[in-house]
C-alpha cells in the first residue's frame, strides 16, 4: 500500500512537472512574438523611398518643379522679357492633392516657392531655388504626415542639352507602416547631391548620384539609423544602396 502512494505521489509530481515544463514553453513562445518596438529595415527602406517618389513633395516632384521653373524664365527670356526675371527674387505658393480611394493613392502637399536667377551683365549663371512647405501620403504600404525643405542650385542654363542641379532636401515627420508589424515611428530622411542631370525637354533626371540618410525613433521609444546612396539609372528608376544591401526605386505609378 505504502509502495502504491508513493508511486501515485511520483506519477502526481511528473505531472505537474510536466505542466510547468508546457506553462514555460507556452510563455517563451510568446515572448519570441512579443514586437520590442524594432523599427524593421524593410520600413526604413519604404520611408526612404516613398520621399524620393511620392508626388506629394518628393525630390522626383520638387526637381521636375524647379527645372520647370527655369524653362519658364527662360522663355520669358526669349521674348524679351529677361529683364524681369534677372537679379529679381520670386515666389509663389503651391497646393495639389489626389484621393485615389479605388488605388488607395492618396496625397496632398502646400509648398512655398522662392526662386531667384543670379546674372551677370544680363547673363544667367546660377538658378537658386528654396522649396518649404507641408506634405501627407497615405499609400498601400506606408502613410506618412511631414514638413518637407529643400535647396536646390541649378547651372548649365544655356549651352547644354542638360541642367545641372545640387539638391539638399529633408523631410521630417510621423510615419504608420503598413508592413510587417505595422510600426508608427519618427524619422528625418536626409537626400544631398551634387551631380544631378536633368533633361531640359522631358524635365527628367538622366544621372547622377546623391547619399541617402534616415534617422528616427520608434513610438516605444527606440531609435534607429541607416545610411547609403543612391544611383539614378536614366529611366524613371534609381538603384538604391542601403546597409550594403541593393534596392530599385522607381516612380513610375
């Protein structure tokens, strides 16, 4: 008898053991789920991409604005007009907005626009352009609510088949993944270049190259950085190079 309760009291305590041993698996397994508030790669990169391409103030809509801007003064030049334009400060305020529900594009900027051609003696020499203002997106992957700036220089104003543009543009803001663990996060996305080419008739970027850098930090708190650069390919596409890992940007809808 004595032999039975003992064997009872050993098959009760493997069970409980055994239970134990389950409660701990159960609640290592849902540790391993738990989000720590990482800021994955895949969202900084979507970031870093929606700034380059997204109509609401991207660089690609910002660049084709500000060569936009110097084919108009030059053809206010060629009939007769330069005077007014020459030595003379401009500006002007900029709104657009689209609400693609069906394609769940959705996007709007208001940008102010300063611009002034530097002469000498009545020839052109350097276009100084300064875009600020305010840009939201709300796009399949990622929707994103920013304050955008940007410096952009550009020369070769009359004898070439291009324009030549340096770029520094920043855009910061509050960004809601839509991707993986669907992070909401802050982030400043820094874009500088010095050898950017534009196409003077499709206003397009045909090369050059710029460096790439994304700062920010996670609603729980947790920071995160990641920098590379980036190499436009001509057609409406960039090759995009970050944490030595190689992406395709294009901006094409």
């Amino acid at each position: 008898m004595k032999t039975r309760r003992q064997s009872w009291h050993v098959r009760k305590m493997a069970l409980s053991l055994a239970l134990i041993s389950g409660m701990a698996l159960i609640v290592s397994s849902c540790k391993k789920d738990e989000d720590d508030g990482t800021i994955s790669t895949e969202e900084m990169v979507e970031a870093v991409s929606q700034t380059f391409t997204t109509q609401s103030g991207g660089v690609i809509s910002v660049t084709n604005l500000s060569s936009g801007i110097v084919n108009d003064v030059k053809n206010a030049a060629a009939t007769g007009k330069f005077a007014d334009q020459c030595n003379i400060p401009h500006s002007k305020n900029l709104t657009g907005a689209s609400a693609d529900t069906a394609t769940k594009y959705v996007w709007s900027y208001g940008l102010s626009v300063n611009w002034l051609l530097n002469c000498t003696e009545k020839v052109p020499s350097v276009f100084d352009i300064n875009i600020a203002g305010k840009a939201l997106y709300d796009l399949p992957r990622m929707s994103s609510e920013d304050s955008v700036t940007n410096k952009i220089t550009v020369t070769n104003l009359e004898d070439s088949a291009m324009y030549k543009m340096t770029l520094n543009y920043s855009r910061v803001g509050t960004q809601q993944s839509k991707i993986g663990k669907m992070h909401k996060f802050t982030s400043t996305v820094t874009i500088k270049s010095t050898n950017m080419y534009l196409n003077k008739t499709t206003l397009k970027i045909a090369s050059g190259t710029a460096t790439v850098s994304i700062h920010g930090e996670g609603s729980g708190g947790k920071s995160f950085t990641l920098s590379g650069y980036l190499t436009f390919s001509g057609n409406d596409a960039a090759s995009l190079v970050l944490n030595d890992t190689k992406y395709t940007v294009s901006w094409i809808k």
